[in-house]
C-alpha cells in the first residue's frame, strides 16, 4: 500500500528551525498553512505502506507486526538488565522526556520499569560536541554492559537489515562511521569503546529505550531529513496510535 501525501518535504525540512520544536501551536498552524498536507482531516494508515510525498520520494515505512512474538520477548528480556537505569531515568519534573508525568506503570504480565534512557558505543556528552573525543553512554559503562548488548543484538541486526533495504546509502555510510570509530577508539585508547563496538550490532550509532511513556508532540532536530530514525514499538497492547501532525 502506498500512501501520497501533496507536502514537499525538502521544502518543509529548510522551513524548519530548532524553534520548531512542535510544542508550539501557534507555530506549528502557522507551518501547516506553508506547507499544508493537501488533503482534508485525518488520514488512517492501518495496512503496510509506504509514504511518499509530493515528489515520490518515500518518507516513511509502516510495517505492522514486523518482529515475531520470540524477537519481543528476547527484547522484553533485555529491560530486566536496564531496569535500574530506566529507574533513575525519571525525574519529578524538567524536560518532558524524562518528566514522571508522562510516564505510565507497565502492568502485571509486562512490568517493564517506566523510564527513558540512551545507549550508545560513542557519542558527545551534552554540551561537549566538538570539544572532547565522544564516549561510551554511561547505561553502557556498568557490569551489565555485555548483556545489554548481546541481549539486543537481534534487534539491531533486523532494524540494520531493514535499513539496507530501506535506505542503502545511509546504510553503507552506517558501516564506514563504525568502522572508522573502531579504528579511532583503539588508536586513541578511549576507555570501553573498543569492547563495546565489539558487541554493537546496529549500523545505527545510538539506541534510545522509551518505556511506558505517552510523548507530546515533539520534532527531533538532530535528526538528518535525507535520512532514516527506526522506530520499533514492543509490547502486548491494543488501540495504539502514532500521530504525524503536520502530515495530517
């Protein structure tokens, strides 16, 4: 199935700026009437498609039911190494991602602990880009570290495989930056991250854990337009919905 929408999203991503952090309504009607979808109230996508915009050029892949019911208990599994990590990930208040507000207890037959956490084999701490050689994120420093990663290697080996079809260069540009921090990190000594980079199975170089959490509506500005982020979503739930606002 495929699904076209009349927005140009080369257009709409220069229209962007980190301003538009899609918390804003004001703002964000203001980028709907600049660039408005082309087409009257909401559209429902519930088949596997694809999304194409106005140049058909494709801008999103849904794939339902994707993983098999053993990929997703091997990926429940692996919470039970990151519980306390996810634990300490909520705090009382602050940045949305993290507020306790927006985050649900699991139930009985899940229990996975509600939290939001970073795993990375090397990247720039906050405020540190450019100014130091990137590190192991710290859910990756603990004893646990091995586990975690072989525990999701499954994962990542599919949502890798998915991208060599989906998008093949930015796939192969994966495998050349990995390849090229492995060289870096041995070269350099920096502390864990050959190891790490040893158990690492994604071309992606970071994994964001999101666990029983309601988001906004939010826009992630670190993210590359020409490119695409993985989003996999686990659990035995019903009636769950991913909204693309400015997409109608």
């Amino acid at each position: 199935m495929t699904v076209k929408m009349q927005i140009d999203i080369a257009r709409y991503s220069k229209m962007i700026s980190p301003k538009n952090t899609g918390h804003n309504d004001e703002k964000e009607e203001k980028l709907l009437e600049r660039c408005p979808p082309g087409h009257e109230g909401t559209k429902l996508v519930d088949k596997p498609a694809t999304m194409i915009d106005a140049s058909s050029t494709i801008i999103a892949w849904y794939l339902p039911d994707a993983l098999a019911e053993t990929t997703q208990k091997e990926i429940r599994a692996a919470t039970d190494f990151l519980g306390p990590s996810l634990e300490k990930s909520v705090k009382a208040d602050g940045n949305w991602r993290y507020n306790q507000e927006w985050f649900k207890q699991g139930s009985e037959n899940v229990g996975s602990t509600p939290g939001c956490i970073n795993l990375s084999p090397a990247w720039f701490q906050q405020g540190h880009e450019n100014l130091s050689d990137p590190e192991v994120s710290a859910s990756l420093k603990g004893p646990s570290s091995k586990n975690i990663l072989k525990a999701i290697a499954r994962l990542a080996a599919i949502a890798s495989a998915a991208l060599r079809v989906m998008h093949p260069q930015q796939y192969f540009a994966g495998l050349r930056a990995l390849s090229h921090l492995r060289d870096k990190a041995v070269s350099k000594e920096l502390p864990q991250m050959p190891e790490t980079l040893q158990y690492w199975a994604s071309v992606f170089n970071s994994l964001s854990i999101i666990s029983n959490q309601e988001t906004p509506n939010h826009r992630d500005h670190l993210s590359i337009p020409e490119c695409f982020n993985i989003l996999t979503t686990v659990g035995n739930y019903s009636n769950a919905w991913k909204n693309y606002e400015t997409w109608g």
